[in-house]
C-alpha cells in the first residue's frame, strides 16, 4: 500500500461518515414528520368531538327561557 492509496480510504471514510450523519439526520426528521401527523389526526379528532358537542348544544332545547318566564 502506498501513501496515495491511503489519501483515498481517509476521504471515503470522510465521505461515508458524512453521508451517515445525513441519513440519520433524515430518518430522525421522517419520524418526526410521523409523529406530528399522528399529533394532528388526535387534535383534529378531539377538535371535530368538541365542534359536534357544540353544536348539539346549539341545537338542543335549552329551557332557559322558560325558567326565566315563570
């Protein structure tokens, strides 16, 4: 082995850490991606319960009127 062949294992090595590190910064943000998908499809859930509960609110026989009128 020759000094020029080492040159060339020390920058793949380089190289390969590099392309590591952007592969492991990548997989970590697709699961964050994942994860606040997941976070949103809760909210809009409970969001969709909360709007239903206040509708049927809107929409239910209220007696307050006519407990005030007697």
């Amino acid at each position: 082995m020759n000094e020029s062949d080492l040159g060339t294992h020390d920058i793949c090595i380089g190289l390969m850490s590099e392309i590591a590190g952007v592969e492991r910064t990548i997989a970590h943000m697709e699961a964050d991606v994942a994860f606040h998908h997941s976070q949103c499809r809760m909210f809009e859930k409970l969001l969709k319960a909360e709007q239903k509960k206040l509708e049927e609110l809107q929409n239910g026989s209220c007696s307050c009127d006519e407990e005030g009128n007697s």
